[in-house]
C-alpha cells in the first residue's frame, strides 16, 4: 500500500452537519489529482481532512482513513503537527507572514524543526525559493517584508514556505483564485514542475485550469465523490449525468 494516499470512508461534520458523506479515494503518488464542483459541494473541507486541519474548526470532527505510504494519519498515537509537516498546504489566498522578511517566512518552518546555524539556514531557503520559482526575482530583496511583493509572488512564497520542510503531499486550496492571469500561468507552470518531486492535490474552480495541470479528477457534489477519473477521460467522456451537467454548465 505504498506510494500516494488513500482515502476510505471518510466523513466530516460542523458541528451536527455532516459536509462528506463516506469519500473513498486514491490520490497517486507524483501525479496531480485536481478536485472540482460546484461552491459548497465539500471541495475545500476533503483537503483540509487530509492534513488535519479540518479539526482545528470548532465543533469539527472526521470518521474514516486517510493512509499517506501505508501508516494512517488519524491514528492515535500521530501527531497532527508532523501531519501538517508532511502534508503542506497553499491556500486561496496568499498568507506570508506579514511582519516578516522574504527569508523569514521560508525559514520560519525550518526554525521549528530545529535547522537554526545560519548557512544551512541560507541553503534551504534559497533552495526553497528555487523549487519555488522565485528566487530569481526575490534573491536581493530577502530581507523586505514579505507582504511587500506581488499578488502572484506571495503566493509562491507561500509554495516555497511549505515546500522548506520537505512535505510529501502538497494541497492546495484555489491557489490562482486572487492572482491574474500571468501570475496563474506561472502557479500552473510550477505545479507541473513539482509533481516530479510531489504528490499535488488541487481545488479549483476552473475547469480549464484542472484540465491543464492535473492528471486525474474528481467529481465532488454535496459532500459526495460523484466520480474520479483520468482527467482527460472525465472531461470528454463522464460516466456520470451530473458529471456531465457540471462540465457542460448546465449548473454550478
């Protein structure tokens, strides 16, 4: 059972409402699984079940497996922290630390995990925003604030603050929603790139955007996996009516 997650059985609640209704899913390993549907249907919840941090909501709670390499991440004894470690995440929108330097945003991660002597410091972050795309264009503003930048390149300092500590799996969650649409073709080009190295799981809302970046989608409709499948195969040929209703606009 190695190699990428595998999801069973899962479901999630706020409070007494139950959002995910028993999601079985395998998200392969350096592959990027993009999720689609329409506002509401559970899109951003099922990838925040992935790294635990849907638990961190008040009154949240989740029932089933997610399993990362064979090992259950919501077994007793794991902890949520490492869990977040090594499944990073990106969020809608770009999160630097607003009252810290491009460096210190990357090396924030890196401090907490006990990487603290200044050149293996200095290495790790310029080979986070190198992974990242954005060394180059940052590399002699390190010590500005890393609000200060664009729209497009928080965002990948964002990708370069998860990406310093070696996750396994990276989420995102509608990462080019706020970004225009060079900035986009840039997150884009960089999803492609770091599929060599990682897992990638994407919510968006553009249809167009998953068909150019994932290899496989899924379906989500009222807490439900309507259907998942090679991306291509989902988009031409859906198995499902309300797949296809979906793709074709007929709602959403």
């Amino acid at each position: 059972m190695a190699d990428g997650m595998f999801v069973r059985r899962l479901r999630a609640w706020f409070g007494s409402m139950e959002v995910l209704h028993g999601i079985d899913l395998a998200i392969a390993a350096q592959q990027v699984t993009a999720i689609i549907g329409p506002s509401g249907c559970g899109k951003s919840t099922f990838i925040r079940c992935l790294n635990r941090m849907h638990e961190v909501v008040a009154g949240a709670r989740t029932e089933g497996q997610v399993l990362l390499n064979g090992a259950d991440l919501y077994a007793g004894d794991v902890d949520p922290v490492d869990v977040r470690r090594r499944v990073g995440m990106v969020f809608q929108r770009p999160n630097p630390f607003p009252t810290m330097s491009v460096f210190d945003n990357v090396a924030a991660g890196l401090r907490m995990n006990g990487i603290s002597r200044n050149g293996a410091l200095a290495d790790k972050v310029e080979a986070s925003l190198l992974q990242a795309a954005l060394w180059d264009e940052v590399k002699d503003q390190l010590d500005k604030s890393g609000a200060s930048l664009s729209g497009g390149q928080q965002q990948r300092l964002c990708i370069a603050r998860a990406l310093a500590v070696n996750p396994e799996v990276l989420l995102m969650d509608e990462p080019c929603s706020a970004l225009d649409p060079i900035a986009t073709a840039k997150i884009e080009e960089l999803i492609l790139e770091l599929k060599r190295r990682l897992t990638v799981v994407i919510v968006t809302h553009n249809m167009q955007q998953a068909a150019r970046v994932s290899d496989v989608t899924g379906f989500f409709l009222m807490g439900e996996l309507i259907e998942c499948d090679q991306t291509s195969r989902l988009f031409t040929n859906p198995t499902d009516q309300r797949t296809e209703d979906y793709i074709t606009g007929r709602f959403g």
